[in-house]
C-alpha cells in the first residue's frame, strides 16, 4: 500500500466516524422531536408570526437534516464518489455560511431583535386561550409557571389585552388571585428567560462551537478524499496500460 493510499484510507475513515456521529445526533434530534409532537402536541408555539415555529417543527427540521447530511458523507466517505462528496461539500458549506450570518446579523442587531420578539410576543397574547391557538396558551403557562414570571414586561401586557391575568400569574391559588394584583408574579417574562439563557450561554457557546469544528474537518476530509481519489486514477490508469502493453510485447 502507498503512502498516498495510506493517508486516504485514514481520512475516510476518520471522516465516515465524524460523519456517523453526526447522523446518529441527527437521529436523537429527529427523535426528540417527534417524542414532543406526540406528547406535547404544539406545545412552544410562542411567536404569532411564525406560528409553525414550535419546539417539536425544529427539533424535527434540525435532526432530518443532519441525517441527511451525515448520511451523504459517510457514503462519499466509503465509496470516494465524488458527486456525493461535491454533494456533501456543498450543502455543508451552505450551512456553515447561513450559521456564520446568522450569528454576525444576531450581534449586529442584538437589541433590534430583542424589541421584534418582545412586541411579535405580546401580539400573541391576544391568542391566548382562543379556539386553534392550544399549542401557544399551553407555552404560556409553562413558561409563567416554570420561571415564575407575568406577561412579557409585566402583567400590564396581559390587562392591555385581555381583562384579566391567566390564572399562571398567580403566585398563590386562589379565587381572587385575578382580581388582585399584589399576588401576581412581579418579574418579566422576556428577562426572566433572557437571564436564563445568558446563564447558560457558556454551554450553548461550547456546543455551538464544537458543531462548526466538525463542519470545517467535514468540508476539509470531503475535499481532501476528491482530491487524493483524482490524483490516484492517472496513476492507476497508467499503470494498467504500461502491464498490457508488456503484455503485447510477450505475446508477440
């Protein structure tokens, strides 16, 4: 075995376990998903503007994907077909590219983003508790029971649109909860939730930045299998025709 067919043989075998890794976090994603659509039903439908843009869509959207990708690469990966590895290739530079402005757009405009979802939020408070909207009310209890919040600035929101709190801004139960302010949860939901994910940033950090470490030695093993498989074929093709024509010559 050469040297070249050597390093070839590491690198598919390398890029196929990064790649199975990446299909079977795919499958646990898609799995996740599915176990939310048929327990939860559309539970975390919180957004008015994008209604479908519940926990159960994107868990199932985000590992039907992966899937799919990982998928590709560890079938390029095993038969050096390079359609499948330009295939591979592209639709993983694809998503490294829309994650890479999605994060430069997010810190540009961090605070433009922010005052959208906390007014895209109240406009769905209006939904609250009405007939086709269960996935949004049951997100809204949870989130006011879980993190013992009111409204999404404050219980204000809920009196601009509806004539009384739900019954989960009630930090004690019972009958004249509604009617009394002074037993309503006193804190923000938005902040209550934006802390939470500001403490749990370093996680989500790490996590993210390991997805874009696997993405770029993905890209890099694609491309170094099509270019190692290309260069050996000459070679290879070289070979067979200096053995048949020795071949020719014996014969005559």
């Amino acid at each position: 075995m050469s040297m070249t067919r050597g390093c070839l043989l590491c690198i598919k075998i390398t890029m196929f376990i990064f790649n199975l890794i990446f299909w079977l976090g795919g499958c646990g994603i898609l799995g996740v998903g599915v176990w939310l659509a048929v327990t939860q039903g559309k539970f975390a439908t919180l957004s008015v503007s994008f209604p479908s843009l519940s926990a159960a869509s994107l868990f199932m959207v985000t590992g039907s994907i992966i899937m799919v990708v990982g998928f590709i690469g560890c079938l390029g990966a095993v038969t050096e077909h390079r359609c499948l590895l330009l295939t591979f290739f592209v639709i993983l530079l694809i998503i490294f590219l829309l994650e890479m402005v999605s994060m430069t757009l997010f810190l540009t405009y961090t605070e433009q983003f922010h005052n959208y979802a906390q007014e895209d939020l109240k406009k769905g408070l209006q939904l609250y508790n009405t007939t086709g909207n269960l996935g949004l009310t049951n997100a809204w209890d949870i989130v006011q029971t879980e993190f013992r919040c009111c409204g999404v600035k404050n219980a204000s929101d809920w009196l601009e649109t509806k004539d009384s709190v739900p019954h989960t801004c009630c930090a004690e139960h019972s009958p004249a909860c509604k009617s009394n302010p002074s037993l309503w949860w006193q804190d923000a939901c938005y902040n209550k939730v934006r802390k939470w994910v500001e403490t749990n940033i370093q996680s989500v950090g790490i996590f993210g930045i390991c997805i874009l470490v696997v993405q770029v030695f993905g890209l890099i093993f694609s491309m170094l299998i099509t270019v190692i498989s290309v260069a050996e074929r000459p070679m290879v093709y070289s070979s067979h025709l200096i053995l048949s024509q020795s071949g020719m010559y014996r014969a005559q």
